[in-house]
C-alpha cells in the first residue's frame, strides 16, 4: 500500500525529468546562518535535487523520502546518505541537525507530527527551511495558456496541495521566524522541457487518471507554436520561510 503523501512514485520518471533546480544563493544564505555546518537533512529529497547542492555546503547530508521509486533517481555523492523514511518518523539521533530543508513537500506533511521531529532533531539554534514555486512564468501568451491548462485540472489537485497554491500562507512552524531575502528561480528550457514540468505535476497525473485524458495532449500544438524554437527564460519567485530552533 502506497504512504498517503506519496504522490509521485507512479510518475517517478516523470517528475525527475520535470523538477527544476534552486539558486545558488539559497543554498549560501541558508548555509550563513547555520553556527556549524556538519549535518542537513533534506527532508522529502524525492531524487535529490537539493541534497546534491546542499552537499556543497555541509560536510554531510541525510536525505529521506517516502518513495523508492524517486530515491531510485538520486545522484549518489559520498557525503549524502539516502534512505527512505518520512517526514514525521525520520529515525535521525536527536540534537544532531545544523539544518533541516524541504523542497517543494512541506504542504503534504502531517504538520504536528513534523514539527515535533524537527524540534527533536534540531540543535538548539539550528534552521529550519522550507520552500516551494507554484506557476512558471515565461511571457503573456505562454502564461495565458498556463492559466488555462490550470483550469482544467484544478479540481484534480490533492487538497494539501492548496497550501502551495496559497503560498504557504497557511502553514507556520512554531519556531522563531527568521526573515529572510527574497530568491527568484530561472532556468532556460526548451518547450519541451516546460510539458515536462506540467507533466511532473500531481494534478496533471491524477486528471489523466480520472478522466483518460492527457491535458498535456490538449495544449502541446499550441504550446509549441507558442514557443518556438530554442529555449526562453523560464522563471518562479521563491515561496520561503525560515525558522531557528531557540
């Protein structure tokens, strides 16, 4: 039986080749305020997009994930140690974290129950950090076509998923606050990178599922018309919020 949070294990492909990549200087500014830099938990790794820059940055990293099928997809580099666990049951020695990160899964979360692992094994000081992207903006055309793909699968997304939508509004950790700066995420993609993404998506998955229809099919001419050749500036302002465990 598949973990109630797991979305994404059918599309595992999918998602790797759909997912994008966060700036540098998240990485950086997360790094700053950590006192040590000896042990980050990526939280919900899926196949490691953030562990793998976070490893850059920390002298080790524990990545969990609920699903096999995504950690199957994980880059191995010798200071990451990927296993599968959730968010809530992390089986990580308590006091050992410098930080915790999650990327773009914090809104699946059974939230009491993660914030008290976090508090459990969090140093004292230590960060805390998750964020997330909700819609890519490329120009006026492209993003109207957007709007209207949305509109066809809206119904289809999981409820927890309108806590991204909401930008995380909805969700506040009981930790301290820290204010942070603001981040944008750019890529250079391909039209066929972008259905990637939108193909990555769960509302995408479970829409083809319930009705039979690929909505990808329904836009992909026009998309493609839209789009042109070569690759365009694709970008997403950054939802974050950070907290320090004091």
């Amino acid at each position: 039986m598949s973990h109630p949070q797991d979305h994404f294990s059918a599309i595992a492909d999918v998602y790797h080749n759909g997912r994008i990549t966060y700036p540098t200087a998240l990485y950086e500014y997360l790094g700053g305020l950590c006192e040590r830099k000896e042990l980050a938990w990526d939280c919900a790794t899926g196949s490691g997009q953030a562990a793998n820059h976070l490893a850059i940055y920390f002298n080790q990293i524990i990545a969990t994930d609920i699903s096999d099928s995504l950690l199957s997809h994980a880059m191995r580099t010798k200071n990451i140690e990927f296993r599968r666990a959730s968010a809530e049951e992390s089986g990580i020695e308590t006091d050992s974290l410098d930080l915790i990160t999650v990327a773009q899964a914090v809104h699946w979360f059974a939230f009491d129950e993660f914030w008290k692992e976090a508090k459990r094994v969090m140093k004292p000081n230590g960060i805390l950090a998750f964020w997330g992207y909700v819609w890519p903006i490329v120009n006026d055309q492209i993003d109207t076509l957007l709007n209207s793909f949305r509109d066809v699968i809206f119904d289809s997304w999981p409820e927890k998923n309108l806590y991204l939508q909401d930008q995380y509004d909805g969700i506040e950790a009981p930790l301290k606050r820290v204010e942070n700066p603001k981040f944008w995420i750019t890529e250079a993609w391909t039209a066929k990178d972008y259905l990637n993404h939108l193909s990555s998506w769960s509302g995408t998955r479970y829409y083809h599922e319930s009705s039979g229809v690929d909505p990808i099919s329904e836009i992909r001419d026009e998309l493609l018309s839209l789009w042109g050749n070569g690759h365009r500036k694709v970008s997403w302002p950054l939802i974050l919020k950070v907290y320090r465990n004091t």
